[in-house]
C-alpha cells in the first residue's frame, strides 16, 4: 500500500521538476492552439468572402467590367455543295447541287480608341470599391475584304447582306443609344440575345450588338469605308480593349492615382502614373498578335488578348491579416520557448494554466488586427494589435516571474518578433531570404541560451 502512495508522488514530482514533463507539456498546449488559429483563418476568410460579395453587389447595381470588342464586319457568302441521290425506281444516282450561307468576320484596318475615365468611390458599410463612368469614342475604318484565300467568287458574295458587329461585357451601363456612323450614314446597334454555354472558365461574357444591313453604296467594296462610334458607359473593377485593328490606337485618361496597367500588352508609357492621374497611350499592330484580320469560322473569341485599365481599389488588409495569422504557431511556439527557458533557468514554477492564458492573449492578436484593420489601416492596426498584445503579457509575466527583468526581456522579445513578422509580409521578392536569415538568428540565440541547461539531471 505505501509502494502504491510512492508512486503518484513519484509521478507528480516528475511532472512538477522534470524538463521533458514541461517541454510535453508545452508541446501539447501548442498543438492545443492550433484549433482558435484554425478559427482565426476561417473567419479571415469568411470576412474577405463578405467583402467580396457586397463589392460584387455594387458592381452588379452600377455596371461591372467594361470589354470592348469590335467594330467587326460580317458578311455572308454562299457556299456550293453537290450531293449523289440514288433513286430506286431507276436504280441510278444522280447529283444534285445546292448552296448554304457561311459568314465571314472582317477586323478593321485602323482602329483608334480614345476614352476619358471618371472613377469614383461607392462605399456600403466598411467595404468600398471603384466605380467609373467612361466615354468611349471608336474611329478607324475597313478596306475591301479579301475572300481569296477561300476561292469564293464575287457573285457568292452577299453584301447587300452585310452587318457590323460590336461586343461588350456590360450592357446593363450603356446609358446613351448607339449608333455607328459608316460612310457618313449613321446605323443603330441593336443587342442581339444569344443562349450560349461559356463554360466554366470564362468569366466575362460579352453581349453581342448588332446593326441592320448595310447599304451597299456604304460597304468597302472598291474603297476603304471610315467609321465612327460613342459609346457612353458605366463600368467597374477595369477597362479593356481587344486589338482587332491592323493597327489598333488606344489612349485612356484618367484622374485616378491608384491604376495599374493590365493585359497582353503595356502602354508606351506605363510609368507616367502621377498624383494627377494618367494618360496611357498603346500601339498594337497586328504582327504584335497571334490572330489574322479575318475569320471564316465563325467570330473567334479573343478576350485573353485584351488589356487595359485596372481601377479597383487595392484592399489588402485580409491578406496581410492571412500571411500574418501562418506566423501564429511560430510566435506561440517561441514566446513559449522563452517562457520555458526562463522557467528552466531560474527554477521559477510556471502552471499550464498560465501558459494557456499566453496563448490565448497572443491568438487575441488577429482577431484584434483583423477588427482594427477593417476601420484603420493595416499599419496601425498591427501596431495597436501588437503594442496590446505585448503590454499584457508582460503585466502577466511579471506576476508570474516575480520580477523586472524577464518581463521586460519578454516584452523585447515580443516587439522584436512582431516586428520581423511585420517586414516579412511587407517585402514580396526578399521575404524567403529575410525569413531564413531571421529564424537562423533565432536559432541560433536559443542555443546559445539552453548552452547551461543541465538536460541529463533535468528528466
């Protein structure tokens, strides 16, 4: 019976003095605080899902992403088929010929692009986005479409059939009528609805206007034909234009001091972004592109060929929140580090209790940033959310420690990290080196501080 008293005691003494008892102890407290780190990230991720959703909303209400693509001449041709028919009564085939209509697309010769953009902000709560109104003025003009390469003839060649097309992503923003000017006679584009499977892939999907037939006195039969269009349209998140010039001229300005430049290709002057605005210039001659003038299967989708203008206002507090919140196990596991060290070395007993209590407050840390940054800046709230977190672990440590010296040690160690944390997430192309440098550091002084503990006594 007194062996059996014995051996609880044992355990317990075990348990209070030995090192590998605290360093389990530490470990599994650790993983326990894995589970609110994993609830932190989730509800990261459910705020930028909420953002994301209410911008979407006023996007939807005031017209979203304006792609433009046209003007494009269609014309129809015929073709001629002959097919053998076998007739039973005669026991004889015959060949009877008959004709079908193909369509043949025909990009212009000289598109030029001016458009002059008016971005404002549209905020509902604490989420805001960009949205602009923009007018867009299209001239160029067609030369004779060339059909030899299909050995169609001029007879087969319907004109007086002939039509333009214009498409675009954004219908719903279009607030004037329009009508393109052609060999100076003016025609309306009507909105041609067509069912259509895009897939899941494609993320814009471009509505179709389309102009009566043409007169033939306005078609590019002998001479080139100039055109002109207005377009007047509400729009968000960005601006494109696809190429379909044989020499395509795009010039966009804009007071908005927070654009970047996106798509296949980049303006002229792609570093002319000022605290006045912008005015971008682009040049794309069809050698620059992987697409020929013309098109006898039927309108071939470019949008991946598209560039322009991307107004969206930059919000990037919930990812920095995200890449901060990966560093969580990593400023657990070391402030406990340092709790245990500090506890090794000095024989000052620390419960488990109170190792939970740190944990707790240094997860308290992205709920705060998170809550912070959605009113404030992302600066300030890591520096409110760190300065919080670090002053109330060091009011408790120095209750635990009974002393000055390892809370304040503590409260550096704190500041020091949270700060290397901070320059990590700033930096984009350094931040594998600065991270690998700053953790051999790390190491580096964790090894040179448990140099004097006795390990073999300690078990």
């Amino acid at each position: 019976m007194e062996k059996q008293n014995q051996q609880p005691g044992r355990i317990g003494k075990w348990v209070k003095t030995s090192i590998t008892a605290r360093m389990l102890m530490v470990g599994l407290l650790t993983s326990i605080l894995l589970i609110p780190l994993s609830f932190i990230k989730s509800l990261i991720h459910e705020r930028m899902d909420r953002q994301e959703e209410v911008v979407n909303e006023i996007n939807q209400k005031w017209g979203n992403e304006v792609l433009l693509y046209g003007p494009i001449l269609k014309v129809p041709y015929r073709i001629h088929h002959i097919k053998e028919i076998y007739d039973e009564t005669t026991k004889k085939s015959k060949k009877e010929s008959y004709t079908s209509t193909n369509y043949a697309y025909f990009f212009p010769n000289k598109l030029d692009i001016t458009s002059t953009i008016n971005p404002e902000e549209k905020q509902r709560g604490i989420y805001k986005t960009a949205v602009y109104k923009s007018n867009i003025d299209l001239a160029g003009s067609f030369t004779k479409p060339d059909f030899s390469e299909q050995d169609i003839k001029d007879e087969d060649i319907l004109w007086d059939k002939a039509k333009l097309i214009v498409e675009t992503s954004n219908l719903k923003g279009v607030n004037s009528l329009v009508e393109i000017t052609f060999n100076e006679s003016k025609y309306p584009l009507e909105s041609k609805y067509q069912e259509e499977n895009t897939g899941y892939l494609d993320e814009i999907r471009l509505h179709k206007l389309e102009s009566k037939s043409l007169k033939e006195t306005d078609l590019p039969i002998k001479n080139d034909v100039r055109f002109n269009l207005n377009i007047n349209i509400n729009g968000s998140k960005q601006i494109r234009f696809i190429p379909v010039g044989k020499e395509t001229n795009v010039n966009i300005q804009s007071d908005w001091k927070t654009a970047n430049f996106l798509g296949e290709y980049l303006p002229q002057n792609s570093d002319k972004i000022t605290t006045d605005g912008f005015n971008a210039k682009w040049k794309v001659l069809d050698i620059n592109r992987p697409f020929s003038q013309e098109s006898f299967n039927g309108l071939p989708d470019l949008k991946q060929y598209a560039f322009g203008v991307n107004f969206m206002i930059p919000v990037d507090e919930y990812q920095k929140s995200e890449r901060s919140a990966k560093y969580g196990f990593l400023v657990i596991g070391l402030t406990f580090l340092i709790f245990f060290l500090i506890q090794t070395m000095s024989k000052i007993n620390i419960h488990p209790f109170q190792y939970l209590m740190i944990g707790i407050a240094l997860t308290m840390f992205y709920t705060l940033l998170i809550s912070i940054s959605e009113h404030s800046s992302y600066l300030k709230a890591y520096v409110i959310a760190g300065a919080s977190v670090i002053v109330l672990i060091t009011l408790y440590s120095k209750s635990i420690l009974k002393n000055v010296k390892f809370p304040l040690f503590i409260g550096l160690s704190l500041t020091i990290l949270y700060t290397f944390i901070f320059v990590i997430i700033q930096l984009e192309s350094y931040a594998l080196l600065v991270g690998s440098i700053g953790l051999f550091a790390i190491l580096a002084a964790v090894m040179y501080a448990s140099r004097k503990i006795d390990w073999q006594n300690g078990e």
